[in-house]
C-alpha cells in the first residue's frame, strides 16, 4: 500500500508539472540577404515550449529558467535542444516581450548554437538568431573572431548566411502538443496503480 500512495504522490507532482505548459511557434519573414547555401526561398521557423506562460506585459523577460524544450530550422540547418545550445553570454540571453494577454511581442535575445561552442580563434559555429526589430540571421560553419569569457561571440558570416530585416510572427499554442502524451501516459500509471490497489485487496479477502 505504501509503494501505491508513494506513486500516487509522483503522479500527481509529475501532471501538475506540466499542466502549465505553453508552445509558442514563431515564422520568419524570407531571407532578403544570402551567401552560400542559403536562398530567398528559405526563413526561420521554430517553436519553444516553456513549463508556464511567459507573464503578460513582460519586458525582458528571461525564460531560461521555464523553457522545457526548442527547436528552429532555418531551411539549411535544425537546432535543437539535443543538438545545440542556447548561446551562454550575457548579452545573448533568452528574454522576450509579451503583450497584455501574454502573447510574444519580441524576441529580445535567441541565439542557437551548435554543439560545440567555439572557445578559440578560429573556431567555426552555426547558429540560428532571433533579435528585436526584425533581424533574424543564420549561418553555417562561420570562423570566430571574437573570444569572450572562453566563448566565442562575434563570427565572420557573411559567406555562408541567411538574413531577414523585417519583423517575424509569434503565435501561442496552448495547451502545448506535449501535454496530452504526457497525461496519457500518467492516467496510465494511474490505471495500474489502482489494479495493483484492488489486487492487493482482493488477496487479502482471499
């Protein structure tokens, strides 16, 4: 009975952890400037999924510490949050603005990486970054040129890019896609906690 109710405690902390989850999706505006791989055909498109609504009315507000999962495509490459990384400098952090109903406005800061980060001249990057008043950028494989705090900061792109100067659309989705799955699987644990419960007491009469 003990290992049940112990489940049942789990379960409970495991759905209402997620109950909150939001998607938002985000489709760029076409690359208007282009080098190498990259073609006026191609944008970025992406979605973040956070643990909670980022709050309405935020400025500048930093989602690193809700964001459950990431991925964007910028018709050349994918980055994921298995495949790269959210760029660690201070001045590439991931903060956004949303209107009163808690819709994104802006993306403040997003900056993708590849794994792994380069450290050292001249160390080649791929990133995909989102930044206010419509910039978005792309590129593969660019040298570092610029070191800072043991990571690389500023690249020479321009030979293999993909960029957009007006702004792009963010749109939310809620409930977020991975919360049905994630319910289903819970109900059925549920479901074989309570057969395990009524086993249990069905022995005991026997």
């Amino acid at each position: 009975m003990k290992i049940v109710l112990a489940g049942f405690a789990v379960l409970a902390l495991f759905i209402n952890s997620h109950a909150n989850a939001t998607v938002y999706n985000y489709t760029g505006p076409n690359f208007t400037a282009v080098a190498g791989s990259y073609t006026t055909a191609m944008r970025i498109t992406g979605t973040i999924v956070t643990s909670s609504p980022i709050p309405p009315n935020s400025v500048n507000f930093n989602i690193s510490g809700i964001l459950l999962g990431w991925s964007f495509s910028d018709g050349v490459q994918t980055i994921n949050d298995v495949t790269g990384l959210l760029h660690p400098h201070s001045s590439m952090v991931t903060e956004f603005d949303t209107d009163g109903l808690g819709n994104i406005t802006a993306a403040v800061s997003l900056t993708l990486v590849t794994k792994p980060l380069g450290t050292t001249l001249p160390d080649t990057d791929s990133i995909i970054q989102i930044l206010p008043a419509g910039l978005d950028t792309a590129w593969v494989n660019a040298p570092c040129t610029n070191v800072l705090a043991g990571v690389c900061t500023d690249w020479n792109f321009l030979a293999n890019v993909g960029q957009a100067h007006t702004a792009g659309v963010w749109a939310t989705v809620a409930p977020a896609s991975p919360v049905p799955t994630m319910i289903g699987w819970s109900l059925l644990v549920l479901g074989l906690l309570l057969g395990l419960t009524g086993l249990g007491r069905v022995r005991r009469l026997v």
